[in-house]
C-alpha cells in the first residue's frame, strides 16, 4: 500500500513540459512554419512525452524499485530524449538560442565529440557503482545535479549524430564509426551490471541498497513488492542487458530519423556535389 501511495502524477512537470511545447509551437508557427519538416514536431513531442513518462509519471517511482526499471528510465533519458530534441528542433531557433547565449556572455564548454562521449561513459558509470550511488542518493541536491550533469553531457554525447544543424553532424561514414565508439564506451557500464548478477547471487546488495536509498527501509521491508525476476540476481543481468538494447535502438532510430528530418538538406548537398 506504501509504494500504491507514492505513484503519483507530477503536475510540475507536465506543466513545465507543457510550457515549452506552447513556446515551440508558437515559434514554429510564427517564424519557420514553411520550413519546418513534418518529422521535426513528431520528434520534438515525442521526447517530451517520454520525458514526462520518465520524470512525471508513476514510473518515476516504480523505477526506483527495481534496477532493471531504473536503468530503463536512465537509458530513455540520455539515449532517447535528447537526440529526439535536437533533431526537432528548427535550425533558425537554434540561431536564436545562440545569439541570445553570445549575449548573455555565459561561460560555454567546447569538447571534441569523443571527449563527451567519453566523459559521458565514465560519469554515467561512476554513477551506479554503490559507493557513489550510495552518496547520492542521501543528498537529494546532489543526486538532482548529478542526473542534471550527465543529461547535459548527453546531449554533447549525441551532437555529431543529430545536432539541428546539419551542417554540424558528421558525415555518414565518420556517422557509423561513431555509433560504433558510442557503443564500446557504453559497454562497461553494461557489463558491470552484468558481471554483478552473476557474482552478487540472488540477494544482491546493490540492489538492495538502491531500493533502501532511494525508497527507504520502510519499503524495503515489505518485499517482495514486484514479481520476479525483479528484486533477484536476473534483476541485475536484466538491467545491463536493457541498456544494450536500448542504446543500439537508440543508435538505429537517430540515424534513420536524421536522414528524415534533413533530406532536403542531403538531396540539395547531392545536387551541389552532381554539378561540381
């Protein structure tokens, strides 16, 4: 009954959600309305449903029950959501977003593409080793940082694949060595879920501790509250075998989608490149 109380629905979040799609919309329809490709909204919505169904819905908390769960919710939100943004959005509000940030005169980080992309890996897995998990999540501040760190680095992590300037991405070839780099750098945070199922057994102390952490004693207590094979050594395996697939996913859907959102840019380049 504990845990049926905590599934709730997060109104700030759908109403914050909800604010930046009226934003997107409005500049849409006043600015770049005959420019915009019909899979740039899809895209966009797309990620901010899925950023609500990860934050704002009742599987926010049920992903905290469950590593398996978790790791679904942490590879939504880094492998999916942000190259669906980025392809969503119109070059010309990114030319807005840019001179107001030159304005602004903020501090910016400028990483080579591997350099994210290996920042990104160590960070994300340095975060569900226990002893920093196990830091973080009894500093709520700090936890929200950290998460706020790697969705940041994530979207470094995925520009060359689909920054909304296509001019910005890398070149199709160069496109799948670095999906294929992407992988390698992610498998060891795979693997270290992996190797722990098999090693840990059926009474998995990270698991445990996850659950004490993040949903206290009080629920830890009252087990089994899923069915199996959550809360067992396959709990573990599970999780690192999900965000293999889903990054490979993740992989396949940005760059299929890519070719989509810029074919007229691609077939323009072609026409170009054909009268040289």
């Amino acid at each position: 009954m504990l845990l049926l109380e905590k599934l709730t629905w997060s109104w700030q979040w759908f109403a914050l959600l909800a604010g930046i799609v009226s934003f997107y919309g409005v500049f849409v329809n006043r600015y770049v309305k005959n420019e915009l490709v019909c899979w740039q909204p899809i895209s966009f919505l797309l990620a901010c449903l899925l950023l609500f169904l990860m934050l704002g819905s009742p599987f926010a908390m049920l992903s905290q029950v469950s590593i398996t769960l978790h790791m679904v919710q942490m590879s939504l939100l880094f492998f999916f959501v942000p190259p669906l943004l980025m392809l969503g959005i119109p070059v010309a509000l990114v030319d807005v977003m840019t001179s107001w940030l030159r304005r602004s005169k903020l501090p910016s980080i400028h990483l080579s593409p591997i350099a994210f992309l290996s920042t990104f890996a160590v960070v994300f897995l340095f975060y569900h080793t226990p002893i920093i998990l196990t830091f973080l999540v009894a500093r709520p501040l700090v936890h929200a940082g950290f998460l706020l760190l790697l969705f940041l680095l994530s979207f470094g992590m995925w520009k060359p694949l689909a920054s909304p300037d296509p001019l910005l991405r890398l070149c199709s070839c160069k496109m799948k060595r670095y999906a294929f780099l992407s992988g390698v750098a992610i498998s060891p945070a795979c693997l270290f879920f992996i190797a722990s199922g098999f090693l840990e057994g059926a009474t998995n102390p990270l698991a445990l501790q996850l659950i004490s952490h993040l949903c206290g004693p009080d629920i830890l207590e009252s087990f089994p509250l899923l069915p199996a094979p959550f809360h067992t050594k396959h709990d573990l395996i599970l999780a690192g075998l999900f965000m293999m697939v889903l990054h490979k996913s993740a992989l396949v859907v940005t760059l299929k989608l890519e070719r989509r959102v810029s074919k007229v840019f691609y077939e323009a380049l072609a026409r170009d490149c054909w009268k040289d």
